[in-house]
C-alpha cells in the first residue's frame, strides 16, 4: 500500500466511528484490531478497567506492519484494583498495523474507539 502521508486517495473512501471491547481478560496481551487493507484508523481512545481487587500492570503496544512492537505506554507498576486507566492521545494506523493491550492480572475489560477511514 502507498504511504498516505504521502499520496492522495485514487478513489472515494468513507469514514466511519467503531469501537471493540473485549471483557474478563485473564492476564494475556490482546489484539485490539488489526488494520486491514486500504486502511486508515485513528484511535481515539482506550479504556482499561482492571476489574479485579487486586493491583495489575497494563501496556498498550502497536506492531507496526504486523511486526515488532513498539511500546506507546509502559503502565506504572500497577493499576490498583477496581480502577480504570484511559489513554486518549490520538494513534494513527495503516494497513496491517495492530494495536494490542497487555494486562498483568485476571479480569480486565477494554474499550476501544477509533475512526476508520478507506484509503482507496
């Protein structure tokens, strides 16, 4: 796919508001979404509930091209129980980019949401 930074659309494309969530995670790093193809996604923020008693670590990673990984928040060494954490600096994605979160403990719900855009 062509940089967008750096050429236009070939074609109309669409914008649309979407959201993920994911609930009752269990000490596992999940991939929040995964940037298709002709794709553009600005994430516009990411809401961590660590639901549990007890205090957790949470980090939010992109692996840029679906590989490697790049940290955008190393958590404090913990998030205390019953507590959420919101990230809200804008992300931009592009084709095949993935955003993941990783939570240190049991039951966690995340919330994502994010502009999409068709770059086409």
């Amino acid at each position: 796919m062509a940089n967008p930074s750096d050429t236009g659309p070939s074609g109309i494309g669409s914008e649309v508001l979407r959201r993920v969530q994911f609930n009752g995670l269990n000490n596992v790093t999940t991939t929040l979404l995964t940037v298709g193809t002709d794709m553009i996604v600005t994430v516009l923020s990411i809401a961590v509930s660590n639901i549990s008693g007890t205090a957790a670590t949470c980090n939010i990673h992109i692996a840029p091209d679906g590989s490697g990984q790049c940290t955008v928040y190393n958590g404090p060494s913990s998030l205390p129980g019953n507590s959420t954490f919101v990230w809200n600096d804008k992300i931009v994605l592009v084709e095949t980019d993935l955003i993941k979160v990783e939570c240190g403990s049991d039951n966690h719900d995340i919330y994502m949401s994010y502009i999409e855009q068709e770059f086409a």
